[in-house]
C-alpha cells in the first residue's frame, strides 16, 4: 500500500525555473539509482482547460519520459510521496490549474486510484476529481460525431467517489488546490 508523507520526499537535484519538470533519483530494489523526471504539461483540451498533464519517469533512448516502464522501487510510499509534492508545488505556484494523472495501463491507474482512497486524510487540501468519458446520444438516436463519423468523446469529471471499487476505475483523475 501507498502510503503519502509529504515530510518524506526525495530531494530534487533539478527544477526548472517554471515548475513544468523535476528531476529526482529513486533507489531500486536491484540496488540501482535511476533519474525519475515529473513534467506538466498542458493537454490543450478545450472540455478540460487549465489541466496539465503529469508525465514521470526515467527518459528513454529518444529522449523522451518512460512512462510504462516497469521499475521496482525500494520506497514506492516515498516514491509517490515526493511526486504529490511536486504536483502541490506546481499548483501553489499556479493555482487556476488542474493537474491530470492517467495510468498508462490498467495496473498504473489501479495504483492511483488505491493511493487517492487509502490517502485521502493526507491528500485533504486537494480536491481529487474522476474523470469519465461518455459520448453523448442524440433526440435522433444517432451519437455525436465529428466530422468524419467519429464518435466524439466528451470527459464528465465528478467528485472522487470513496465508495466506488477500484475495479470500476475512473479514466482519468484531476488534482486541484482547495
């Protein structure tokens, strides 16, 4: 289990001047230290303004951030732990922005979807939103689409529901200040 301790990070030997990317080393189980790197980006999505995607990882050989890599981490809890706090520094900074989280797979949004449930005390000057996406059914039967008959998938966000079953995963979660 994740377990959040923002007085438990690791320290950052990078930042970049405008908080978009950190850069950090996390040990590995094998006894390895690799450089993780946290960027936000902006995901220019006109039913999500003002969100900022949160990519972390090692880079690859094309230099961008892995982020379906699989690593084994020695302290998953300040692994975790040190990216919140990455993400409550960004939104202190800009407080008018969101940020998003999207598990790669199925396994990565398991995970934070248990970490935002077991952490809720820890995480309580966030406010945590799920997102679902739906399609939206017209008076005439039809769905919406674009404008080559392509369904147009529309995010809902909605409160994290503590009751819901992390079998039931949102699609996307959001992380805002209070």
């Amino acid at each position: 289990m994740i377990k959040i301790n923002l007085d438990d990070t690791y320290e950052p030997h990078y930042v970049h001047d405008d908080l978009t990317e950190f850069i950090f080393n996390s040990e590995l189980k094998d006894g390895k230290i690799t450089d993780l790197h946290v960027k936000f980006y902006d995901i220019r999505d006109p039913f999500l303004p003002n969100v900022y995607n949160l990519a972390y990882g090692p880079i690859d050989h094309n230099g961008e951030i892995d982020d379906e890599i699989k690593l084994r981490h020695c302290n998953i809890s300040k692994l975790f732990s040190t990216i919140v706090f990455f993400v409550i520094t960004f939104l202190d900074t800009y407080k008018e922005r969101k940020v998003g989280i999207d598990g790669s797979d199925n396994s990565r949004a398991y995970w934070y979807h248990r970490m935002f449930l077991s952490n809720h005390r820890e995480l309580e000057d966030l406010i945590i939103i799920g997102v679902d996406w739906y399609v939206r059914l017209l008076r005439d039967g039809t769905v919406e689409s674009d404008n080559k008959g392509r369904p147009i998938f529309k995010p809902r966000p909605e409160p994290f529901d503590l009751d819901r079953k992390a079998s039931d995963l949102y699609r996307y979660y959001l992380i805002e200040k209070k």
